[in-house]
C-alpha cells in the first residue's frame, strides 16, 4: 500500500487529507491519472510531486510498498 497526502483544496475535493491504495509499481504519472478518474475535481497537473519528502519527476519514481505521496499545491504569497 502508499499512502497519499492531499493539501489545501484538495482535501475538500477528495473529501479527507490522506488515503491508501494498492499503487506499487505505478509511477507519479499514473498515480496522479488514477486519483483524478476517481475524483474528478481534483486537478493535480499543476502540483509538485514529493515521495518520502523528496521531490521527484512524474515518469521516472515507480512507487514501491509504504511509500508517502504528496501532492504540494502551488501558492502564491503577498
């Protein structure tokens, strides 16, 4: 299982801040197309991708068991 972290408007779109599903062998890619088929609402083509608090790109981290997905929405200060 990985378990995903969602933030600001992204909670209320999927309606709690986390959740866990079997994604093993998936990349972010493909994480972000499943979340978004089951939550249509929620956008993540413009968030940061972090596994296990580091950064990574969408193609190349393939998820492996009790990995930790967040989905960092972009902000804007002033």
């Amino acid at each position: 299982m990985i378990k995903v972290l969602f933030f600001a408007d992204q909670r209320e779109k999927v309606g709690k801040d986390q959740l866990e599903f079997d994604g093993e062998g998936m990349n972010i890619h493909a994480v972000k197309t499943y979340l978004e088929e089951k939550y249509p609402a929620l956008a993540l083509d413009r968030t940061m991708t972090a596994v296990n608090e580091e950064y990574e790109e969408e193609e190349e981290r393939l998820m492996e068991k009790n990995d930790v997905i967040a989905f960092i929405p972009p902000v804007s200060g002033g």
